[in-house]
C-alpha cells in the first residue's frame, strides 16, 4: 500500500460548507476521498492539455444505414489504429449501432481521431472519456 501523509488546509467556511455538501451529494465517506478525486481528476485534465500520453475511450453512436458511413468509420480509425487498443460494436436496434472505442496516446491524436468521428454524416452522437495519463 502507497505511504499516506496527512496535511491541513485552510479555507473559506462558506467554501467548506459548500465541499461538505458536495461529498454529501456524491456519497464520499469522507473529505479526504473527494479531495484525492479531484487531485487525480486535475492531473488527468493537465495530462490532456499538455499533450502528454493518455487513455480514454470513444464512444459513439451511429446509423448503420447511411451511405458509405461504414467506410468512413474504418478508413478513420485505421489512420488511427496505432492509438486504438480495442473496439467493440453493439447493435442498439434496427438502425442505430453503438460503438466504445478504447484509445492510448498523445492527446492531441485522440482528441483529433474524436472529432474526426464526430464530423462523419449519419454519426448521431460522439463523447470522448478522458482518462489517466498512461
Ligand atoms: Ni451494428
């Protein structure tokens, strides 16, 4: 197990009040759980805008039916395929596919490889989960 330190921070009653009822909300059992969240949580973020190594997954949801989408998709994703662990496709109902796409690298080729999706025709809805560094 990781060495734990403990340290005391000073802040605003008002702004405690607020975090004590955050944590309420969110089901924490403690403060110290939502504050390593939201340290994990910061890290991640700056991971992602300083262009450093990152995981996350690509999700997306499209008609299967719209001309050449199919093509689109793949011809995308194997520009990409070197930040591409593994896919996996869902069929949602008649029309619609649901796809999860879990993705490793530099953040920038990420992001680039999420909106290159997202601009498809026929693509309905695209969310990109940043996740840790890697
Ligand atoms: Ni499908």
């Amino acid at each position: 197990m990781a060495e734990l330190i403990r340290f005391g921070i000073s802040i605003e009653k008002e702004l405690s009040d607020k975090f004590d009822r955050f944590i309420k909300e969110k089901n924490y059992t403690n403060r110290s759980e939502a504050i390593r969240d939201l340290i994990r949580d910061t890290f991640v973020k700056d991971a992602w805008k300083q262009n450093r190594n990152v995981s996350g997954a690509i999700t997306m949801v499209y008609d299967h039916h719209k001309r050449d989408l199919l093509d689109k998709i793949i011809d995308i994703q194997h520009d990409f395929s070197r930040f591409i662990i593994s896919s996996q496709h869902v069929h949602l109902n008649h029309h619609d596919c649901l796809e999860i796409v879990v993705v490793k690298g530099i953040s920038r080729e990420i992001q680039k490889l999420s909106d290159r999706l997202k601009c498809i025709k026929g693509v309905k809805h695209v969310s990109l989960a940043m996740t840790q560094a890697s």
